[in-house]
C-alpha cells in the first residue's frame, strides 16, 4: 500500500490562518473547499500543500511564517468574529490596532464580553489549537476589583484546586493586593482557563466581581499597552516562547 505524503487538509488550512481547525472542518463538511474543480468531501483528506485549494471559490496560499500579537482588549467586545445580535466585536477595533500588512488572525482562548486585558492573536490556526489545549498548560495571571469578604487564607486554599457547581478547577495561585473596606484587587493565577473561571470562582467565594483584566498569559504582560491597541511580538521572542511549550519538547 503506497504512503500517503503530506498533512490532512483542515489542519492544513489552520496552519494557513484560514480558521481554527474545528471552523475548517466545518467548512469543508458544508461543501466549501475545493482542490481544482472537486469538492474536498471530509477533514481527513491528505494533500502534500495547499496548492489548488480554493475557499468559497477564493485560492488558499500555503501557510506563512506564525505570527504572534497582544491585543489589549477593551471591556464591552466580544471575542468572536461576528455576532448573530450585531454586538461589536474585537474585530471592529482590530481595523485600527493592526498595522497594514498584518493579515487575518485569530484569538487565542477567549475573553468573555465584560472582561479586558491581554488576548493573544495569531495567524496560525494550529499554534492557537496547541495554545488552547488544557495539557499546555501556560499561565494566565489576572486581576480582579471585588467586593465582600474574603481572607488571604482563603485565597490561599485555592491552590488545591476547588469545586464549583460539579465543576472541577485546578491548581490557582491567588493574592490579596490590596483592600480599602470591603473592596479589594485579587491576583490569580491559573492555567487552565475554563469557561468564567476567574469570575465562577471567586463568585463562589461570596465576592462580586466588578473589573477584571487578564494582565499577563505566559511570558507576555499587558504592560501599557493603551486599550484597543496591539504590537507584535518579535520573532525571536515568539520562537523563545515555542521552546518551552511541551509539543516543542517532545
């Protein structure tokens, strides 16, 4: 039997910056991909590039080098590349913050619509899947302005990982920063970054949660970095980055 060469088209056209590979297989399921004039009719067809493919008719290039950038994400944007209600998204500021020549990119993970901060954008949808794997396991610090009571010792149980609502939260390294009354700013640290972890947790803690900012995900801080703004980060930065990712280690 002759070996097949080459790399199965959605994870193909992820690596392109087309979509994730979730949304490539989903665009090639509803018929949209082609390679010549034939429909390409399932995710796990094998081509040896990219040569030939189109897209609802328009020609695919091969993957570019990855690019990576932090977007400092203001509250009140969704993280998503439309919405159904005609909310505004990332992508609206998007327009201004990058530069011309920038391309298409994707988010890395989600931040939800009333959370700011520091989101990762790439143009190479398989480092976005790798990112987003819970196994990768890079830390996400955050900051959150909160109201009630709670103590440094609570905070510090955390570290165990804790249950909320059947669900189950791994290992969070979480600290009082400061406190005026009731009020007070929490730093936490995770690595999983589950669904409204942050706000889940500390709402089951008997805090309510008025701002949060994500100020960090792995070596890249927010800084400061105006809202609404992104710079990309350096090639070699980029590279350091991959290194210690455990895909880069195996």
């Amino acid at each position: 039997m002759p070996v097949r060469e080459g790399e199965r088209i959605a994870k193909l056209l992820a690596r392109a910056g087309i979509a994730s590979r979730r949304e490539a297989e989903r665009l090639i399921i509803e018929g949209r991909v082609k390679l010549g004039e034939e429909v390409i009719e399932t995710p796990s067809t094998v081509l040896p590039n990219l040569r030939g493919v189109t897209v609802d008719g328009n020609p695919v290039r091969d993957a570019e080098e990855t690019r990576l950038f932090i977007f400092h994400k203001p509250s009140g944007l969704l993280t998503a590349e439309r919405d159904p209600a005609g909310r505004p998204t990332i992508y609206t500021a998007l327009r201004n913050a990058l530069t011309e020549g920038s391309g298409r990119v994707m988010p890395i993970g989600r931040l939800d619509l009333n959370t700011e901060g520091l989101l990762l954008l790439t143009n190479d949808g398989e480092f976005k899947r790798q990112l987003e794997l819970p196994a990768t396991g890079v830390p996400r610090t955050y900051r959150a302005r909160t109201f009630g009571d709670i103590t440094q010792a609570q905070l510090e149980d955390l570290i165990e990982g804790i249950e909320v609502e059947g669900v189950v939260y791994g290992k969070i390294d979480a600290n009082m920063e400061r406190r005026t009354g009731r009020n007070q700013w929490i730093e936490m640290t995770l690595t999983e970054g589950k669904n409204r972890e942050v706000r889940r947790v500390l709402e089951h803690l008997g805090l309510q949660v008025s701002r949060l900012i994500r100020v960090s995900y792995g070596p890249f801080r927010l800084l400061d970095l105006p809202k609404g703004m992104a710079v990309e980060v350096s090639p070699r930065d980029l590279e350091n980055f991959r290194r210690t990712l455990p895909d880069a280690q195996s």
